[in-house]
C-alpha cells in the first residue's frame, strides 16, 4: 500500500474538483440548479388621474416598480375611447398605446399620456417586466377586468 504524500493528496483532490466541474455543468445543463427568476416585479402607488376639462396634457402616470433581480422595463399602456364607447376593451390588440416609463431615480418611473381634446375617457395600466420575463401589471387583472380611467370634459 502507498504511503499518501502531499503530492497524492493534490492528485486525488484534482480528478475530483474535475469531476465535480463536470457534474455542475451537467446540472446546469438539465435545470436542476436553475438562475431563473420565478418571481414577477411588484408595483405600488400607480398615480390615479382625476377627470378634468384640461385637453391639452400630457398626463402623467408615476408608479413604483422594483424586482429582486432587474427590471426589464416599466410599460404606460393607455387608451382613448369615445364617451359612451367601448372601444378599449372591445380591441385589447390593436386599442392600446406604448409609453416606455422612464426611471426617475431609484423605483419611481414615469410615463406620459398626451392630450386628447374633449368628451374623451382615457384608459391605463402599468406593466412591470423583469429580465427572466416574469410580468406583473396593475391593476393586477389589466387590461381585462380592471384598469384606470378619467375622463376629459369640458
């Protein structure tokens, strides 16, 4: 039997760190030791636009958005319908307007809604997405059951 010598010893711990390395990369290869985020971003204190009789705008929405990882990005979604008009929700497709919601520093992010003119309800949400792809909007159930809106009347 051998006698273990330091040089043994570096020998055994070698193929075995080797060994590890391959067992890792195959682990990561078949997901059992996972970086994806399953968790979507939160937002709070959606700013809730009041009616007005001002047409001109923009109006401004501010959200607090922020993940455990990275935001992606930080979406202003609206839509302008008619008074009495269902238009929004009847084309959730091709209905909805993009405001990229620009970081304000920190958590607060801003986006804009342009003036509208007159007898106008304008609908919005706010869409979070981080960089694995998980999403939240709020409300939580937009732009289906739930969204913000004021009107722009004279």
């Amino acid at each position: 039997m051998r006698a273990l010598t330091k040089r043994n010893i570096n020998l055994i711990l070698d193929v075995m760190m080797k060994a590890l390395s391959k067992i890792l990369l195959l682990f990561l290869a078949i997901g059992i030791f996972s970086c994806a985020d399953g968790k979507p971003p939160s937002i709070l204190f959606v700013t809730m636009l009041p009616n007005t009789n001002e047409p001109a705008g923009p109006y401004n929405v501010e959200a607090i958005a922020s993940d455990d990882r990275a935001l992606d990005k930080v979406q202003l979604w609206w839509c302008v319908e008619e008074l009495g008009d269902d238009t929004c929700r009847k084309d959730l497709d091709n209905g909805y307007n993009l405001d990229e919601m620009a970081n304000q520093g920190g958590d607060i992010f801003e986006g804009r809604i342009p003036g509208q003119g007159y007898d106008v309800m304008i609908e919005y949400y706010v869409l979070a997405i981080d960089d694995s792809g998980n999403q939240v909007s709020d409300p939580p159930e937009a732009p289906v059951n739930e969204i913000y809106s004021f009107m722009v009347t004279r």
